[in-house]
C-alpha cells in the first residue's frame, strides 16, 4: 500500500449480494492504510452481512437508513457525500447500477451517490446473464461517460449460483489497487489526454473452445494476457474499450468499459458483428481455433461399446472449417476504417521468415497491421508472462519489440500504432508515408463528445 490512502475518508456502500461478505476485508484494508471509513449499507446488504460487523472494522456507525434519528443522518447522505474523498461501492449488484444510472435517490445509498462530487468506484458482482444483459452494460457505459464514475472488475468464474462466468467480485486487494489509482489521480489526467482519447477500441483475447460433446472441447494455450494487457493500455490512453473475451480466468482490466464473453469462435463471430464496425479501432489478438468438430454430441462420448476391447474400433472425429474473422472484418470495412490489426502465431518461425508470412496474412486478411510473433519458444507467447513481437505494417514498415512482459509490449505495439497513424510528421521522418488505408486520424474535441454519448448503444 502507498501513503495515498493517509487520511482520506472512503465512503463505502455495501448492496445486496453474496459477495458482500468480502466489504469486511475491503474495510479492514482501508484502515490499515490510513484511511477514515465511513460505511453505507443498503437494506439487502443487512441481509447478507450486519451492520455490527461493518462498525467493528471501521471504527464508525454504519449508515443504513434515509431517515434514521442519529447524529449521523442530519441530512446525512448530504454530509456523506461532502466528506468523501472517493465513494467505493462493494459489491455493486446490477440494480445499484441501474438505480445509479437512473439518478434514483430512493435509498441512502443511492443518494449519496447522486449528491457526491467525488470519484465513484463501482465493484460489480452478478450472474453472469445479468452482467452480460445489454441493460446492465448501457447502465454501466452511461454511468462511465460521466468521467466521475470506473470500475475494477467483474472476475470470472464459478459463481455462487453454480453458474461459470463473468460476475465475481475482484480480491478485495484488487480493490484496494484501484482506489488507490484513483485516488492518486495520474491515471485518470493521462486517459484524458491519452493518444487513444476517445476512441473506439475492440478488443479480442483468449483461447475459443469448440465443444465435442457436453464435457469435451477443442481449444488451444492461449490465456488471454496479451489481448487483456492490450485492453488495459488502451484504455490507460483514453481508449472506450470493448473486450471480447474467450474462457479465461482473468479479471476485466481496470479501465475497460465493457466485456462480453463468449465460447467459440461463432459466438466471438456474432459479438464481432455487434461491435467491430462501430469502432476506430479492432485489435484482433484472440487465438481463434481453425477448425471445429461437424457435430457436437449431445451427452458424453465414451469407448464403451458393444464391441470386445480388442475389436474395438477407432472412431473419427469429423471436423468443418470456422469462419475467418480477420478476413471477413478486412472484407466488411467500408473506407479503411475500422484500423485493423491482426495476430499471427507461429511456431519454429522467425526472422525474414517471420515477416513474410506476416506479409502474407496483410495480404490476405485485409487489415493494416499484423502482430506476428513465434510461440513455440520457452517462456514466450501463449500461457507465457513474456512476449516478443515483429509488426508489419501494410505500407511495408517492420517494427521489432524484443522480449518484455505482456504489459510493457503492449504498450510499445499501441505506442508504434498511434506513432504511425495519429502523428503524420513523426512518420514522415522516418520517410515513410502513413498509409493511406489508415483508419486513425485525430479526432476533434466535438467529434469526441458525441461519440461518447452513443456507448450505451453498442452492446
């Protein structure tokens, strides 16, 4: 932990779900920095966890009552919300975000959310569907394009509904992470200013898995970190960031507006088709599987037959071609835009011979960039922390990042994007002419505004 939590009073709204158990280490976490807390507590949280526990931890009454008759509610969640220095909310289930969408001020909670002017960071935790609906996602993004509202999380995995996905609230350390980034406020001025400020960015990442039977899949390595870490350094620049993830276990990066999960490459296909060609930008970094079984078997396939095991015979499994996504989004562009980068994985290839299938893939794709890099080497590319890439790019200029963490090469692929496609004169000096397929140009404050007011349409 920084020193920035030091004597800031954190106003932290528990709502009404399963995870609201984890609120206790968030607040213990807070005192330990430093930081006053005051707790609100929605009516269905007291049904989760009490409001004694809450006052223990945090030295304070707990707030649970418009209009109760204490010292703490003399117009109290005007008070709340004057003296808040951040208002975090832990878990935020999917009707708190509704109700902060729509201005409500039906509980204390919710107004002291509509009274505050400090930041606000919501936690979300859900089902998966809830999560997923498009209500909840325009909620969040109209919540977001405020500038006073982010969020850390949903994680994915097993829920306590017994259902797998999108919806589990983020470790309470994770938490703590994105207070404290807030709360230091360099992120907040660098997204403002970002090269990617105000641009539309699609985000795909992580493995598909295409189902042979009910317990069975194909899929691949992939874990999803290099297309996450590009999602979150997009967003660090400002970026309005779309992740489409493939099965992962890995936490919404903090900053990125809006996540859908999918299975297999026609599901990834069919968020594609709702998102690509409203964006600037489409950064194709999932490692989508080639080929998926013609049938799925419904049940369980199993060697047990009528046959004698040595009479067995082998079965086939017949498999049909998946869509190419890269090469239908090259074909679906109308005038260049989106800008589209796409991913090659090789395996025993490298150097001269590395560029010209990347070359190749530009060809025959369509996009304006490929990230090509060998996967086949130790510690690097799928599953791996490191990575190292070449970018080719369609008017012929080659780029090589050396082995570096996923963040930090992540960084250096959008750093090199924006260099060539937003900064005209830095390219020319390297004599080389942007490309004229170049689906980034800079945009006007004006312009920037009214794109942002169209989120809530997107998903």
């Amino acid at each position: 932990m920084t020193a920035v939590l030091q004597d800031k009073t954190v106003v932290l709204g528990v709502t009404g779900g399963i995870s609201a158990y984890k609120a206790a280490e968030v607040c213990r976490l807070l005192r330990k920095a430093g930081a006053r807390v005051e707790v609100v507590m929605t009516p269905a949280a007291c049904a989760f966890i009490t409001p004694l526990t809450m006052e223990a931890l945090s030295g304070n009454s707990v707030a649970t009552e418009m209009f109760e008759t204490t010292a703490q509610s003399h117009i109290g969640h005007i008070e709340l919300a004057s003296r808040a220095d951040i208002v975090v909310v832990a878990p935020a289930t999917a009707d708190a975000i509704a109700r902060f969408a729509a201005g409500m001020a039906n509980d204390l909670l919710a107004a002291v959310v509509l009274a505050t002017r400090a930041p606000v960071l919501l936690a979300p935790a859900m089902n998966s569907n809830m999560w997923d609906n498009p209500i909840t996602q325009a909620n969040l993004a109209r919540l977001i394009d405020t500038g006073r509202f982010s969020t850390v999380g949903p994680d994915a995995g097993e829920l306590a509904c017994g259902w797998v996905g999108a919806g589990r609230l983020v470790a309470p350390a994770e938490i703590m992470a994105a207070i404290e980034s807030r709360l230091a406020g360099a992120p907040d001025a660098a997204r403002a200013e970002g090269a990617l400020a105000g641009r539309r960015t699609v985000v795909t990442a992580g493995p598909t898995w295409e189902a042979v039977d009910d317990v069975r899949f194909l899929g691949n390595r992939s874990s999803g970190k290099m297309g996450f870490a590009l999602a979150h350094t997009a967003a660090m620049q400002g970026a309005d960031v779309t992740l489409i993830a493939g099965p992962v276990a890995l936490a919404t990066p903090a900053g990125v507006t809006r996540r859908i999960d999918v299975e297999s490459a026609l599901e990834m296909r069919e968020a594609l088709r709702r998102v690509a060609m409203q964006a600037d930008v489409v950064v194709m970094a999932a490692a989508v599987a080639d080929f998926r079984p013609g049938v799925r078997v419904l049940g369980k396939l199993s060697r047990r037959d009528a046959h004698p095991a040595a009479a067995r015979p082998a079965r086939t499994l017949p498999l049909v071609a998946n869509p190419d996504l890269l090469a239908e989004l090259g074909r679906a562009r109308k005038g260049r835009a989106p800008l589209l980068v796409g991913f090659a994985a090789e395996v025993g290839v490298s150097g001269e011979a590395l560029v010209a299938r990347a070359r190749q893939k530009l060809t025959e794709k369509g996009c304006d960039v490929v990230v090509a890099n060998e996967v086949g080497k130790a510690g690097l590319g799928l599953g791996a922390e490191y990575n190292a890439v070449t970018m080719v790019f369609a008017d012929g200029r080659v780029v090589d990042l050396p082995a570096d963490r996923k963040e930090a090469i992540a960084m250096k692929i959008w750093n090199t994007i924006t260099t060539f496609y937003l900064t005209p004169a830095d390219a020319s000096a390297s004599n080389k002419s942007v490309p004229a397929s170049a689906g980034l140009s800079p945009i006007s404050p004006g312009k920037r505004r009214a794109r942002r007011g169209r989120k809530g349409n997107d998903v």
